[in-house]
C-alpha cells in the first residue's frame, strides 16, 4: 500500500480506537450476574451485537436509547426487568471506557502525517468523553446522531466524504468491523484497513477484502512512516 497517496484518515472509534468490549464486559457482566445470569465473555458479546444491530436498523433513535434498549432486550430474553438506573449503565460508562494502549500514541504519529477523521455509531455528547481519552485534535468528527443513521448505512460514509472533500482515493478508512465498516466503505470506492485485534476471525475478511489487514494501529503507525 502506497500510503503517500492518502491525505487523511478515517477512523471508526469503538472496538479501533477504544476498547469497548471491555468496556461493555464491565458494564454487563456484573449486570447480568446480579440479575443471576451467568454468561461468558463471547455470548455477551454477540447478544450485544444482535440487540444493537436489531435496535439500529429501525427509524433512528439516539445511540444513549440504543444502549438502553440492548439492557432492556437483555431483560427480556433472561427474563429480567432492569431498573431505570440500569437501562443507563451502558451509556453512563462510555466515559470511562479507555483507548488500547496502541492508541494515542499511533495516533499522534498518524497526525503529523494525515488529517484524522471519526466516523462512529455514537452520539455528540458521549464522543466528546472519549476524544479526551484520545487526545489528538481530530480534523472532521461525524457521528451517528449527525447522519441520523448506524454505520453500516452508506448516508454516514457519504457525510463523511462530502466534509473532507477530497478525492476518494486520497480517503483511507480504518475499522475493526467488517460488517459496520469496511464492507461499507470499499461499495464506496474508499482504500480501507482492516484492524483485526482479536487475530481469530480470518474468515471475517473474506466477506469484503480489505487493502490491507494490521494487528494493531501501532503497526499502521509504523507502516505508513516515511521513514
């Protein structure tokens, strides 16, 4: 990959940039357990992925509902009613979930080099905890409650790429989901790099193949070096 061709990046944010399935395991794991639900890491994971999924495809809805929502689906299918302080939990902690240790420092080095853009499933309000974490200045921020639609839609790519206004191939997007991210920005002509952390889902990429696969943003870091 030439990365001299590319004037700035796009970023998904939760699960690229911020360790949000810890961040979600913190929040309902002992959720679940004090509602005597005992469930490991990965199906909480997955049923977190189908109710968000599910509550995403209808007319939008802020993502603070979406979480609400998924607490409440939760509820429903281990038969359980959470209480209103519950439903909020999710949201409520966004604040404290924390970049990969990775991140901030690839992404001071990626800043010097490429405009940094957010494309991220999220609300204003709760990105703006989550950019102090990240501590970079980032270039264009376009969340979900901005396109008033959940990646995987086209419309928050196209919002996207209308504010950078620049040619698309001098637009690379950088994801760790292929169904939210990757798929969606290579229909739109975008270059794209696939983050794959968890390093056990190799037949996730084969769906839409991304330009390049990267462990890691350190490793993006290090390759799009000029020296």
């Amino acid at each position: 990959m030439n990365f001299n061709q590319y004037k700035a990046l796009t970023f998904d944010c939760y699960g690229t940039l911020i360790d949000w399935e810890n961040g979600i395991l913190g929040v309902l794991k002992p959720l679940l357990l004090a509602h005597n639900t005992n469930l490991d890491d990965n199906q909480i994971l997955e049923l977190f992925a189908e109710f968000e999924a599910e509550l995403e495809k209808g007319d939008y809805i802020k993502y603070r509902e979406v979480l609400k929502g998924v607490v409440q689906k939760f509820g429903e299918r281990f038969d359980f009613e959470p209480t209103g302080d519950e439903l909020n939990l999710l949201a409520d902690s966004i604040q404290n979930w924390l970049p990969f240790p990775d991140t901030v420092k690839a992404l001071r080095a990626l800043k010097q080099k490429f405009k940094l853009v957010i494309i991220s499933n999220v609300d204003d309000d709760l990105f703006a905890f989550s950019a102090k974490h990240l501590q970079v200045e980032f270039d264009q921020i376009i969340t979900a409650e901005q396109a008033k639609s959940y990646k995987p839609s086209l419309n928050n790519f196209r919002l996207a790429i209308e504010r950078i206004d620049l040619p698309l191939e001098q637009i690379l997007h950088v994801a760790a989901s292929v169904y939210h991210d990757i798929a969606t920005a290579k229909s739109l002509g975008l270059s794209t790099v696939w983050v794959n952390r968890r390093g056990n889902h190799k037949g996730e990429s084969a769906v839409s193949q991304p330009d390049l696969e990267v462990p890691d943003l350190k490793t993006l870091a290090v390759l799009s070096s000029p020296n």
